[in-house]
C-alpha cells in the first residue's frame, strides 16, 4: 500500500536570524555614532580585539545616588549577531541598577532576540562582558 | 537579486539545464551495464567527457570524473602519500588540508602581496628533490583572482637536473571557463576543474591526468573510469557538466569575460576606492581572473557588510571574515598576502558573471558607501585619513 504524502514542505526561512535580530541589525539602538568623546559617561568597559574579528566597547551614565544606569551608548567592530546583541543590551540595561544590569547574562540577550544560531551565541556574551567590564571599572573607581 | 558571488557558485547555465532534463528523462540506465539503456547512458558520459577534454585540450581518456574540485585535488594528494609536496600558501584547503596530513613534507610556496608565489623559493627548494615529488600551484585563486605564472613554474622544474622527478598540478577551478586553457602547453601533468562554478551543477568535477602520471585512486571498490575512480556514474551531472563545457569553447566564454565582463570589474573597483574612504584593493587587477574583485574596507567588518548589502540591496557576496571567538579563522590567503587579521576580517569579495550588468554596479555603489559610512561611525577602530 502507498500512502501520500500530503504534508506540503516548508518555505525555509529566507534569513537565519529571527526578526528581532534583524530589527536591532537594521535599526540599532543607542550605538553611537563617531567619536567617543562625543558622549560624557561615567563607566566604560571595552572586550575583544580586532584582530579576533569582534571588538566591543560600553559606555553608562550612572546616577551616582541610586546606582541606576541612566544611559547607555555602544560601539562595535563586529558581526551582526555581535550589533544586534549589543543593541538589544542597550535596551535590557538603561533603567536598571548596576546589580540589576550585572545579572543580565548572555541567555537574556539571545532570548530577547528571539534566539540565536548556535555559532553565534558567543557574540551576545561579548556584549555582556563589555557591560561587566564597564560596571567594574566604575566600581574600582567609587 | 543581484547575484555577485559567482566564484562560490554559479546560477545554472540553461543549456546545461536542459542537458540534465534530457539525461533524467531518457538516460535512466546504469552507465556501466551492458543493457540498452546502460549503453545509451554511458555514450552520454563520453559525449560529456569529450567535450571536457575539448575545453581543455586534453584527451579524452585522460579526464576522470569526481564528485567535484575537492576529490580531484585530494586524489592527487593522496597518490603523492609520503612524498614532498610543494603547495602554494594561498591554495584551497582542499590541497593544504590532505597535503599536511599525507605527505611526507609539505612545503608552502610563499606569496607577495598581491597572492603571486615567489618563483626564487620555488627554484631554490626545488632542486634535489627525490623521485615523485608533486608541485601543486593554482591557476587562478578563488579569494583574489590572482593568476598564477604556472608557465614559469614549468620552465624552473624543466631546467633542473631532477625534472623527471617533479610532476606539476595545477588547481583551474575557478579559472575554468574565464581564461583560455590549454594543458598541453601548460605542460602539466593533472589538472582539476568543477562545473558549477560556470554554469553546471554541483557535484561534479573532473581531474585531468596526463597520460604516464603516476595515479592512485582514492576510492576503490568499482571498475568505473577503468578502476581509476569507482562509484556509480552521475549521468545527469555529467551531461550538465559536458553542456557547460560545449558553451564554454564555442561561445570562447573568455573572450566575452576579459571584453565584458573585465571592464565593469574594474569600473566597480574604481568607484569603490574613490568614493569609499579607507577601502583597498586587495586583487591586483592586471594580474587577475576578469570576474573578481576583493577589497577591504578599514574599521568596517566583512560579515556585517554582507548581511547589510542582502538585506538593503539583494546583493550578494562574500567575505574572508570569520570571527575567532566563534572558533573561525580569517581567510588564509588574506593572512598570507597582507599578514593583517585586520585587513581579512574586513574584506568582501564580489564576483562577477556573464550576466552581471552595468546596473548591478551601480546598484552596489548606491548602497556600499553608506553602509560602509555607518559601520565605521560605530566602529571601535577608528580610519585613518588617506
Ligand atoms: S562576534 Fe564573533 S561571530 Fe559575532
């Protein structure tokens, strides 16, 4: 006996990244633009290297009495996982405090972006250690 | 769609299309059985074999059929097992890989800046080889394009006392088709091509082999080729592969990439390096394939780049960038000709075709600069004025 096949194949996906991935791609949020001068923060936490292909670097404001980040700026030489994530970071950490931001780990960016590849975890991580370079920095200093 | 990575692969050949239809629809035998419809498919296989050898000016009896460019470089490593090999630094992995894990040694031919090997190296360490040496320089490279003097390295190893010992390999799978191919005056002793980097499908490749070149097959188990590569014969590549091959030398498809295809090539270049700041090229354009162009753009990583010109513009290309936190090395051939991870992560290769028209330029450099301009106003690296 045959059996038909009636299950009509999937269109694959035209794009590997979810749609939130490539809303923060192609509209990134709170990176800044030029020179890093140009933005007054408080706490800044750079991680990775050019030469490895991925370098990111955080910038926070802090309010100094409630320990909140009151503004985030970023810059990135790196893939588009790594702008996405760095983005979304940006967002999931204005308003918090700084113990509140140090426990965003590298699963919330991702989940946030509704997932990532697998080989493209580690570029949410490198957002994250730039955020917790950024707060230990300023701790050291206050 | 603008389809601008052509060296990766290549859209369909029509013509080799409907060779496939034909041979999926009427030659469905067994190639190698004595039935009718095994005889009709095998006479289809000679045909494409014979259009093959044409393209190159080989013999038909010297071209054996492999799944594709990765098997015939590997058989010709494998029957060099424990011997030198003398491999350019900028060839394709699929030499340097099986090259490192069978020879005896393998010597890496350096290159300049622009990809082309050093000749003194070669004529240096050449001399004194034992018996069964294999030198294995690429036609033309797929990152660059650069065109290797294979004409020269013939003349260093036929002026040494040892030359009879030296058999040269030349990998053409991206020079196929795009400049004239001639292994009788190349002189060589194999030759490897694929099909689907002009038009053919995937899958399929041949490994010309001069006759009296020594020759060990890599699988075994089956009397086709004459015991030279077994496996069931794949009929409906073959005859796309002999369809592409007939267009190839009738239409003298190099002749219309160099007239065509070369010009808008270098008219792409040009306005990249005059209206992108920090761009370089990293193809020497006179010394290339006509259909490839590699450029990198300081601050500005290649993987971004590329998802932003498929997003914003449908244009595709491809990049030399791997990140290592990833596990991903920048392209070697980057790192061998500029030895700056910098310079590899930040490159784009566009690739050209038969069809690529003057519109596609410019629909790439009405994007190109902007993202170019944004990836380094957020870039950690900062450009330098030039
Ligand atoms: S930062 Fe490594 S691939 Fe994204």
């Amino acid at each position: 006996m045959t059996k038909k096949c009636t299950s009509t194949p999937k269109t694959p996906a035209p794009w590997v990244y979810s749609e939130k991935v490539k809303e923060h791609f192609l509209n990134p949020q709170n990176f800044l633009m030029g020179d890093e001068k140009k933005f007054k923060c408080d706490a800044k936490g750079i991680i990775g290297n050019p030469i490895c292909g991925d370098q990111m670097l955080m910038m926070l404001k802090i309010d100094k009495k409630t320990d909140t980040i009151t503004d985030v700026k970023w810059k990135t030489y790196g893939c588009a996982s790594a702008i996405a994530s760095t983005s979304a970071l940006s967002e999931l950490a204005k308003g918090k405090t700084l113990d509140e931001a140090l426990k965003i780990d590298a699963k919330q960016i991702a989940d946030y972006l509704g997932g990532l590849p697998k080989h493209k975890f580690h570029c949410s991580v490198l957002g994250h250690d730039a955020l917790k370079a950024a707060i230990e920095n300023y701790r050291e200093k206050h | 769609m603008i389809y601008l990575d052509h060296s990766a692969t290549s859209p369909i050949l029509p013509s080799a299309k409907k060779a496939m239809e034909n041979a999926l629809e009427n030659f469905p035998g067994n190639a190698s059985a004595l039935h009718t419809p095994g005889h009709l498919a095998h006479n289809l296989i000679e045909e494409a074999r014979e259009n093959i050898a044409k393209l190159i000016n080989a013999d038909p009896e010297e071209i054996i059929f492999t799944s594709g460019g990765s098997e015939a470089n590997n058989t010709v490593i494998h029957t060099f097992k424990n011997c030198e090999i003398f491999a350019s630094a900028i060839e394709h992995p699929s030499i340097l890989e099986p090259a490192k894990t069978y020879a005896k040694k393998l010597h890496q031919i350096p290159v300049d800046k622009d990809g082309v090997i050093n000749l003194d190296f070669l004529k240096k360490s050449l001399k004194n080889t034992a018996k069964n040496t294999l030198c294995s320089v690429m036609l033309a490279n797929n990152e660059l394009g650069t065109i290797e003097p294979i004409t020269e390295v013939k003349s260093i190893i036929s002026a040494l006392k040892s030359s009879d010992n030296i058999y040269l390999h030349t990998d053409a799978t991206q020079a196929l088709g795009k400049i004239k191919i001639d292994v009788k005056k190349l002189d060589i002793a194999y030759l490897t091509a694929s099909a689907h980097k002009i038009g053919g499908p995937v899958g399929i490749g041949i490994l010309y082999v001069k006759k009296g070149a020594p020759y060990q097959p890599l699988i075994l188990g089956g009397h086709q080729e004459h015991g030279k590569r077994a496996g069931t014969y794949n009929t409906v590549a073959i005859a796309g592969f002999g369809a592409v091959a007939k267009y190839a030398t009738t239409h003298k498809t190099w002749e219309t990439y160099e007239s065509e295809v070369r010009p808008l090539r270098d008219k792409l270049a040009n306005l990249i390096l005059k209206n992108i700041k920090g761009s370089a090229l990293n193809t020497p354009l006179s010394l290339s394939l006509p259909n490839i162009l590699n450029v990198s753009f300081a601050a500005a990583e290649g993987e971004s780049i590329q998802l932003y010109l498929d997003m914003l513009g449908k244009i595709i290309v491809s990049t030399g960038s791997a990140c290592a936190s990833g596990d991903g090395k920048p392209s070697h051939v980057i790192m061998a000709t500029r030895n700056d991870a910098e310079v590899a992560h930040s490159s784009i290769r566009f690739s050209l075709g038969l069809n690529t028209k003057k519109s596609d330029i410019d629909a790439v450099m009405k994007e190109l600069p902007n993202i170019i301009k944004n990836l380094q106003g957020i870039s950690t690296i900062e450009v330098k004025n030039d």
